[in-house]
C-alpha cells in the first residue's frame, strides 16, 4: 500500500494552483487550509492513506470517527482567476520515507491536474509574539521569491531550516520543474493561532487575486482546536517539536 | 515479500461478513474468533506471513511449532444467514506500515470473496470490572452504528482512542466504501477474558442470527492462554500495552 | 534492491538438501557450513545482498576486503546421494523485515532448485556445558521430526523459542510445503564452538549418508574466529544476544 | 520514490571513472569532488533524492535554498584520457538500506555510462595529525589494491572498518564486477580539511592522469564550510561520527 490515493472524481481545472495545509507549527497552514476550504465551498474529490500514518482511531462522543487522514479539495473560480487544489488533512507522515512518499503522491496529482505552482504555508516558532507576527518567505527560484516578498508588507527572507511537509514541498516542487513558494508566520505555536493564519490567508488571497472573508476565521481556528482536542493531543505539541528538532540528523 | 497470502481454497460465500480476531486487549477478539471457528466449524482457506511479525519461533514439549502466522478461515451456512470470513491469528504485525499492509490485504481478500461489512472486536481496558462489563461501539457510518449500538443492552458509542488493528479495520473500511462496526468490551485486560468474549460473541451471534454455544469460551479462553503461556508472554502484556501507548505520536 | 542475489551458474542437482549456515549463538551453524564447503569441495553459486545488512567494509593487513554477504553453494555427490544446498556468509540481516526477506530469497532459490527440505543448524545458549552437549530438534512435522530426532542419541524435542533465522527457515518453510527441522546443540555461545560443530555435523553426515572428516573442525573454527577477530565483534556476542533478547515483542 | 535519479542529459563517455564525493569523515571526499567539478568544469546531468534523506529544507540570508540531494556531474576531456562522473552531494541517506539503496542507484547509472572503475575518497580519523597526512588503501581487487597503493608514496594497505558509502562503493563494486578502489587520508576529521583533500586530489590526478591546480583547494574548502555552517551542523559532526560507530551491530 505505502501511500494511497483514492479519488472520487477528477476535476478540470484553470491552471491551479496547490496550497498546503496539513498540520504544523501553530496550525497556521492547517486552520488556514480549512478555512479557504469553507469559505470558497472546496469540494473534496480524493482522500489519502499512508502505511506511515499512525494506526489508531479516534471517536467522539456524538459517534464520529476519526483516522489519520489526509484529502484533497478543489475550487472552481467563476471570476475567472486561477482554481485551487487544497491539501488537508489531520496529519504528517511519521516518518521521514513516509513524508518524502506523500509529497510526492500530492505533487504527482497536482502536477497531473495541471498545477505549476505550490504554495506552502507554515508558522515559525517563537518565544512571543508582540504586534504584528512577522512572515518568512522562501521560494524554488528568484521570480518566485520576489513574488512570495511582495505579499504581505515586511516579508523578509527566511533563514535557517525549515521541517517536514512544509520544507519538503518546495524542496521536492523544485527537482520536479515547478514553482514554488513558502509563507511562515511568527507563531508562539503550541496552539491552533487565528492571528498567524489570517496573515497566511491574506497572502493567499493576494496572491490569488482572491476574495476572502476573514471575519470567520476564528471559527475555522476552534474547529481546529476542537479535533485536537477530541485527540487528546493538544498538549503534547510543544514536546513534539522539540523532540523531532532534536532527532534532526544530517548524516554525513 | 512484506504480506503475503497463500490461499488453499477460495471459497464461494454467501454475502459474508468478516470477523477480525486477532490478539489485542483481553485478548477479547481472540478468543471469540477461536470460539467461533471451534463452535462453527470454520475451515481454515489462507494463511498469511508478514515480513513486520517477530522473526522467532516457538517450540512446545511435543514437538509442536509455532510461528507468528495469521489465518483465515470461512463458515458456510446451511440455515440461509449470511456467511463468515473469521480472521484469527497469533500476533499483530510490529510497526505501523506493517499493521496497514496487512490489514489492507485482509480487506483485499475480504472484498474480493464478496465481503461488505467488516466487525472488530477488542477489549477496553479497565482497572477492574464489576457486574456485567460495558460495551462501547464505533462505526463507519450511522446506520452501522445504531445497529451496532442495539446488538447488547446498554451499548454505548464509544469516545476516545481504539488502536491497532481493530481500529484500523473500520478506517480503512470507510476509506473503501466497506460498512464496519468495532465493538470493545470492557477487561481488566492481563489475560484471555472469558466474561468480556462471551459478550462480544453474544453481539456476533445476535448481529448474525447465529446460534453460538458459549458453554464451550472457557475451553477456548484457556486453549488461547496455553498458546501464550508457551510463548512465555502473558506476564508482559500490560507493560507492552503501555508502552504502546506511550509510544503514541500524532505527527505535525 | 533489498535483497538481491547474483548468480554465476545454475547447477542441475540429485533432491538437494538446503543446510543453513549464517553466524548465531556458537557459531555452530557458520562453523559447520565451513567445514561441509572445504570438506566436500562446495562451489560457490551465487552471492547475497541485502540492504538490511550493515553498511561498512572491513580491511585485512593483507589487503583482504570484506563487506557483509551471504554465499550459496552447491555440493554434487558421485556416491548417488542427495546433493547439498549450502547456505554460508558473515552475517544475518540487521531487521525483522530484511530476515523474512533473506530467508523468503533463499528458500525460493533452494526451491527452483529441487530442494524439498531444508535444515537449519544452532546453537542452545548454555551458562556452560559438561561432557557431551545436548541436542534438541524442532521441525514442520512429525516425520521430519522423528528423523531428526534418531540422528545423534539422546536429541530432545526443543522447547522454547529459536530467534533468528535458524528458526525463520523452518517456520517459513512449513508455509512452502517445504519440510525443514532444526538441530541446535548446547554451547557457551561466546565463541566459536568446535565440540558443538562437531555434533550438529555428525547428525548433517548421518542424516545425508556422507562421510566427512571431522579432523579439521578446529581449523574450520579456527578460521571463523579469525574473521570474528578481524571484525573486532567477538567480545561483544553476548551481548548483542542478550539486546536482541529483550527487544522480543510479541505485539497485541 | 524511494530513490528516484533525474537526468537532463545522458553523456556519452570515453571509459569513465566514477569518483565518489559525498561528505564524510573530514569532507575530504566532498572538498575533493568540489574542487574537481570546479576545476574540471564539470557539467550537472543528473540529480537525485532518496527518501531516506532528512525532510528538511535550509534557507540562506540571500533566499538560497538547498535540500538534501546528490548531484551527478561528468568531465569530458581533451586530451584523450578517461573520462569522470562525479558523485556530488551535501548528505549520505539516512538508513542502512537508504544507502545501499542510493549507492546501488548510483552504480546503475555509473555502469550505465560505461564506467568499469569506480574509486571512494575518504578521511581516516585521528586524535591529531602531524606533518604529511598518511594514506590507506583499500580495493575489490589485488591489480587494483596495487594500483591504488602506488599513487601516492607511503600509502599503506587499510585495516580495519570502512563505514558508510565509502566502503559501501567498494563492497558493492566487487559484487558487479567493477574494479574499485578506497583511497582514506588522516584527517582529525571535524571540519573541512584542506590538507587532507588536497593529497587525495592529488592521486586522484595521478590515477586519471590529469593536470589538477590545487592552489584554490583552500577556497573548496570554505565553500564546503559555509554550506555546513549555513546548516548549523559543523560542531556536531564529531558526535555524529561517534553515535555512528556506536551504533554497530553485526548482527549474529
């Protein structure tokens, strides 16, 4: 099996473009994913299982059912602007051949419906946040790079690493010929942050010529924090991070 | 080689349903499955070997061999009901792509002899049980739910987290387009629970429209120790489950 | 890659017999697997890789090179018995996985060559051994195990569990409809074990109808030893065994 | 993908020799490939990413961005002597199979092109170095162990572990019927060393027969520095290397 796409339909689009958001660093890709996804009525139209994913389940107490999951949303625009192919889900890959395998299943249906461009989207971890949280780009090439700066106002250049889906989506867009951006935002990131995601949506948005509407997106950042929850999860994040910075190994 | 199957029969079944009853919590889904097959005649037509199962063997003082091996075997119906793919087996597979693999298998060959609603069975593990145990069910949809809720009085949806196999037969079902109910009945969970698989049996028999005779589950509870006890296991189990779950990662 | 066999020639053999011979407790297996091949004038016909096999090289003052590998070859009678089959390298493979896939490799060679058993050599780890070791056997069936038990007087059936590949080959080879039994013989296990060798060959000469020169056994054992030596891994045997003993887990 | 090789162009070579440069122990194989790419004008033809890399990214101030990736470069010369590819790259993979994997890929693409030698660089670590760094040889063969012995005055044959791809070129070379040979130079090992590249390039050009200014081997040098620096990896090395060895297990 290793990684598994199962589609439900196969959509024709304009010239899309891939957003990532699974989850992450203060869930800015993940809250920002969901809320694009309910705002602009993102019709589901594959689901994704990899072996990597942790085997449980997880059930609520009105009967739901939760596994390790990811899914794939498109949005058709009428306005005539590029449609968007949204990458959801509840969960990285454990491990690292997993990870690498499902960037690559995504980047190949992406690429197959035509997309030339990934965007992905992420928060950066800090102590604190005061004012307005900075943003980070970095980007597969110069064009993309300055497109990325020009987004949201201050954007500076990111230095330094970047881990899992985030990093890898761009790292692996630019072997394969596609462009490909990467937005962080100033995160304390152990909880879902509606502050860090409307800035990643608002970039979205500008860089799609798109409009959306923000008032919402506390809404989509408590739907976040309540399937955390239900997971028991939320306190362990911070850890969690800590211990996959500290497993990092660059083998020589 | 990672799962492979070797089929002796491949038999022609009458809307089946599969039983998974692999070892677990209680070993509730194990000794049913045992019970069942005994009680039912059930006839043995795959084995199956995982490259993930432990590479040792064990030896019994006469002369018997065991292997970590699954199995699966099938009951024909002469009363009209619906038939029975049962999966036993002795070991669940040691990692996470491992547990995929070979559930997935078990859900191809499932599918492949008509198979369209999946039950698993498991134990919910418990400081201790006083009068008659609780039962919690979870499902793949919500007409399997409510039906599995009706199966024993007192039914309750089950909220939390089911892992390994038993939880990933209904995720997996669900991503298939397979109805799939799990139900967990409470234990103490250190040892074959005769109480706890009686009641499960109870459920499969009433699901079923099967006669099953129960007074024959302390024989099979005890046969399942046996087979633990050679494999000199039964005292580590509840330390295995907790490391397990410590083990626990959802990965962002 | 994982495990890949190259061959340099495909011998027409008389009902081969496969006799594994890799490092294990005693080395009794590796020890007389030598022996057979420089006794009865083996030749080499194919080599094993497996990417579950450490990834180091190790240097001889002389220039000698050796990198982890397992070796197959062939032994052809002119006395009208049953050729051999023989199994012999400097290692097994580092995981669970890489074991069932080596062992699944080389049965389906032993296999495409005529070989309908398969017999597997060990030591049983002993705080020491006074006068003649004992034996034990283990086989798929009663037939296999009743001869296996008449080679040397005295053999008991084996009780316990048989880690590693020694028990894998049987275990896999009950799956096959291959028949395999197991001779392990009581040794210290630090070091190669020449009076351990000498017995498990004895039973291999008795139960094939060969005659082979037991004299040389110290060289034989004496040479394994070198190349433990010049591995700089004799010391650590124990230990590894016992590391390897308690990362048994029986997983439920 | 496992590891998936991307060309932009398939040279045809004059009998090339493939030069393995990825970093190790003193980078002397990195610095080594670098200077050669530079030096020679060594042209890119093919990138390649294995799973088994860490799934991280690395951003520099100027919007650099690098993943973990190996390049394949080649030479063609002028002057009628054998051509080279280059194996370049900024990490090994991460896993005992990934790098079997990435070199078994490698000598594919090597073999492909033509190549029947292909030679390993590497560093020999020591407490201290004083004066001429000593040199050591090792080799699938004795035509080749010779060769290699004479390339350098006072390069004695290696004794002793070769870990990672250094020794992994050879072993498996041997196995495809390719001539290889190891060439390791003291080094404390720690940092880029110049020193010690610099005698490695220099039998190198000697084997090839090439004119190699080593005046810049300095400035390869510090670009290897600063892509280590730029991934906040130098102080660790020493530790990895330690962990490494530690890490041995010859699996009996």
């Amino acid at each position: 099996m290793v990684c598994s796409v199962a589609f439900t339909e196969k959509p024709q689009l304009n010239d899309p473009v891939l957003i990532e958001g699974l989850p992450g660093i203060g869930f800015v890709a993940n809250v920002s994913a969901l809320h694009l996804i309910s705002e602009l009525h993102g019709r589901k139209f594959a689901e994704i299982v990899s072996s990597s994913f942790q085997d449980f389940a997880v059930l609520t107490a009105d009967g739901g059912w939760s596994s390790p999951l990811n899914e794939l949303y498109y949005v058709k625009r009428s306005d005539g602007g590029r449609d968007l192919v949204i990458w959801y889900g509840n969960t990285q890959a454990l491990t690292t051949p997993g990870q690498y395998e499902l960037c690559g299943k995504v980047l190949d249906v992406a690429q197959e419906l035509g997309c030339r461009v990934a965007v992905s989207l992420g928060g950066f971890k800090r102590e604190e946040v005061k004012g307005a949280p900075g943003v980070y780009a970095a980007a597969t090439d110069e064009v993309s790079l300055k497109e990325a700066l020009g987004l949201v106002t201050g954007t500076r250049v990111m230095v330094g690493h970047i881990f899992g889906v985030a990093g890898l989506v761009v790292g692996l867009s630019r072997l394969r010929g596609l462009a490909s951006f990467a937005l962080l935002v100033d995160t304390v990131g152990l909880y879902p942050d509606p502050v860090a995601s409307k800035v990643a949506l608002q970039a979205v948005a500008k860089y799609l010529g798109l409009v959306v509407d923000l008032s919402g997106v506390e809404g989509s950042t408590n739907q976040t924090k309540k399937m955390l929850e239900s997971f028991g999860l939320v306190r362990n994040i911070a850890d969690e991070k800590k211990k996959e910075e500290e497993a990092l190994r660059w083998f020589i």
